[in-house]
C-alpha cells in the first residue's frame, strides 16, 4: 500500500489483493455500501448477522485518525440485503492522497456493491437550515477538484469506469425520491441541497461561507464528494446533518 501523502494511484492488484482477502475472511456478499460519517457508525448497528474488521487488519486499507470514526467495515444484512458498513472515512486533511481516499470505494465495486449510500455530518450555510437537520444531497461542487485534486486525475483504469464520466446525476434521482418518500411516511422532515467539498480542516472564514452560499451551495464539508466522483457507475445517495456555520 502506498504511503500517506503520496500522490500516486493505487494498483488494480492492490484493489485485487484486498478484494480477496476480504472474500475469504467473511461469506458476506454486500449489494449496498454504506458510508458512515462522524458519529453515524451507529448506523451499522442496525444490522443482522455482522462480521467486523478492523481497518488495520485489512491488507492495503487505509487507517481512520479521526475523533468520531470508528474504523472497521461491518458485514452484515437488512432486510435480507447484504451490506457493507464503513464506520469512519477517509479525508485528504489526514494526509492521504485521493487514491487512498477512495481506496474502499472501488473494493465495493469489485464487491459487486451495486449501490452506495453515504452519511456525513456537515455545515449547513442555508439560512433556512437548522442544527441537526437532515439533507439529501442533490447535487454537489467539488472545490478541491477545480484545483486538480481529483481521484480520477492520472491513468484511467477502465475497470474502473470511463476516462470523463458524466457528474450531471451523480446522485441517483430514483434513490432520492425513495429517501423522501420514506422520510415522509416517517414523519421526518427532509431537506434536499447541493453540498460543497472543501479540503479541512479549518472551518470557513465568514468571507468563505458568504462565498459558497452565493455560488449556490447549501451545505460544506470535508467528504462525500471525492468517493462520489470516483467511480461513476454506481448509484449514489448522500444524505447530511450537522451543525450551521455561523454568521453567513
């Protein structure tokens, strides 16, 4: 596994090796990744028939070094789905390059992960948004990427998907539309936006808040979108909650 900080791509026989060590410690097939972001491993719990595994344990994985990510993937089913849980993520503040950060990304792929939903806790700068409410991504601007810090910069990897994938519904709409019509059966009130990655791990200045909002962006964090543009085949839905950046 390449090092922390280091700018180069992984290898598919990294992706390989990891794959199968993963097929042969656990019986578990997951159809659906899910992405816990700080302090929503709880979502894992949920879970029937788990197997877990410390990230320090899986060949080529990367390690968690964030307060609030747990780090391990935890097997397992609802509903008679197989899934997968990431409890804690990667970020390029901790140093890790953008191939690492999305290292587990494409292990679900070769998974046969058909479909990835991810959390995170966020900063809403909407000013009709309110602490601890709850977003679906719609859509997202990926800032670090306009700066060419992007997971699909370098080789193209075929396997992988294509060389210039199309970002326009990075968020699958059918996916969307099931979120809120079970949040609306629940009771639960929903909102739906557009997040903007920045790279951490400072929070934004007030200018830099006031910019984002008018550049149309509901909400800010330092996740989701790298692991979103990575492999575009699959079907993603991103949901968001957290506190409100101040004074926008």
């Amino acid at each position: 596994m390449l090092s922390k900080g280091s700018s180069c791509c992984c290898s598919f026989d990294d992706y390989k090796l990891t794959t199968e060590w993963l097929q042969n410690q656990t019986r578990h097939r997951p159809k659906v990744a899910v992405i816990c972001g700080s302090g929503l491993g709880l979502l894992a719990e949920a879970a029937a028939d788990k197997q877990t595994f410390r990230y320090q344990d899986i060949p080529n994985f990367p390690v968690s070094t964030v307060p609030g990510h747990e780090g391990c993937l935890v097997f397992g089913t609802i509903e008679e789905t197989p899934c997968v849980f990431m409890k804690g993520h990667f970020h390029l503040y901790e140093g890790y390059s953008l191939c690492q950060v999305t290292f587990p990304v494409r292990i679900f792929k070769l998974l046969g992960v058909d479909s990835v939903l991810v959390t995170n806790a966020s900063g809403g700068i909407c000013p009709d948004f309110k602490v601890g409410d709850i977003m679906v991504i719609r859509d997202h601007i990926n800032l670090p990427g306009f700066a060419g810090q992007h997971p699909l910069c370098g080789p193209n990897d075929e396997r992988f998907g294509t060389r210039f994938p199309c970002m326009s519904d990075a968020y699958s709409k059918e996916l969307r539309t099931l979120a809120l019509d079970v949040a609306s059966d629940l009771g639960c009130s929903v909102r739906t936006g557009v997040y903007c990655m920045v790279s951490g791990p400072n929070f934004e200045t007030i200018a830099e808040a006031r910019m984002l909002l008018t550049l149309g962006c509901d909400c800010v964090g330092f996740s989701v979108v790298s692991p979103s543009s990575d492999v575009s085949e699959r079907p993603w839905l991103s949901f968001c909650s957290g506190d409100q950046r101040p004074h926008v």
